[in-house]
C-alpha cells in the first residue's frame, strides 16, 4: 500500500488517477484509502461495443505514455530490474507454472519459462513511465474516452511494449479475438511481435 500511494501522489501531477486520502497499517492490515473518480470501468458493457472500448483503450495508453516524463519518475521497471525481479521470484518459489496463462502452458516448470525469457530479452529498450497493469478494469472511461487510471502499483519506468503487450494481451481477454490491430492503431504503434511474446512471459513470472 505505501508503495502505490507513492506512485499515486506522483502520478497525481501528470495524470486523472485518485487522490491518496491516507495509507497506514497497524502491523496486521495495511490500507489505502483514495478519493473516488468519475468513469466507468473498461469492462463497463453499457459503454458501447468492444471496439469502441478498445480504441478508447488504445488512445488512453498513448496519453498516459505522453504525459509522464521518463526523467522525473523515482520508478523503475527497466530491463535489469524486471529480470532480477522474475529471477527472484522464481529461485524462492513464488512462480507456478500451472497457474500460467494458457499462452505459455508448454513450459513444463517456471525455470523453463525463466530460461526462454532470458533468451528473448531484447537487445534495447524504448522508455516510458509505464502502468504497469494496464487493462480495462484499470482504466475508466466516459463519452468514449479513458477519463481516469486506477490501480497503479506497478507504475514505473520501462519499455513502452510492458505496457501494449499486456494491453492487446487484455484486450482478447476480455472482449475476445481480433481486437488486437485495433488497440495497436488506436495507440499510434505497429506490432512487434518480439517483444510482446517477451513481456506477456514476464508478466506471468513477474506477477
């Protein structure tokens, strides 16, 4: 909870995301309390149909891109971190694979799916302050546009594709096939193919 009131409060410069009312613990139970925001949720069916959604999606993730500056962001998300963070995360135990999504169900063991990560790990990075789990449950929208982002715990600085991976990857989650094209159009972006197989993998052994 500390940690995504501090993201909160910094994003609350550049960014409509809710307002950190207070953040504490009695060494039990940490809590965040936050000001309410006006939209609907992405996955809101009353806002129109999945391609309306999807673009407003798209165009929402370019306008969050654009207004964070890279240089001013204490967050980091990078490539060294994210790999120590997955590394971690596996040698203690915390990944299972047969809780993988079903795009990465062929790898037998986490060890397995680290030692593919570490081998399509791209050669450089294009950096922005990213989400970090950018979805339509994430997002609010009114009047066919993203008017407010919530659940920012993992905003911090990193490739762009951390991010529109796991916002096309989402897309087909919650609205089903097809839709991908769309939210890549909608963001300004054409697909590669690399570096969303990457971080859709790190998703799952980094989350």
């Amino acid at each position: 909870m500390p940690a995504e009131a501090a993201r909160l409060s910094w994003a609350s410069v550049h960014l409509p995301v809710p307002d950190v009312v207070d953040v504490g613990t009695d060494g039990t139970m940490d809590w965040l309390i936050t000001s309410g925001r006006s939209g609907q949720p992405g996955t809101c069916l009353a806002l129109g149909g999945p391609r309306v959604v999807v673009t407003a999606l798209g165009e929402g993730l370019r306008r969050f891109h654009d207004a964070t500056p890279v240089a001013g962001c204490p967050f980091d998300f990078r490539l060294e971190t994210a790999m120590a963070h997955a590394r971690r995360r596996v040698h203690i135990g915390l990944v299972d694979a047969t809780q993988f999504n079903d795009d990465h169900r062929q790898f037998a063991s986490s060890d397995a799916a680290l030692a593919r990560l570490e081998s399509l790990r791209p050669s450089h990075e294009d950096l922005v302050v990213c989400h970090g789990d950018y979805c339509p449950p994430n997002a609010l929208l009114a009047n066919n546009r993203v008017v407010a982002y919530v659940d920012l715990g993992e905003l911090g600085v990193a490739d762009r594709w951390w991010d529109v991976a796991i916002g096309t990857w989402s897309a087909t989650w919650n609205f089903g096939p097809g839709l991908e094209d769309v939210f890549l159009a909608a963001y300004g972006i054409g697909p590669d193919r690399h570096r969303q197989v990457f971080y859709r993998l790190l998703y799952d052994l980094a989350s």
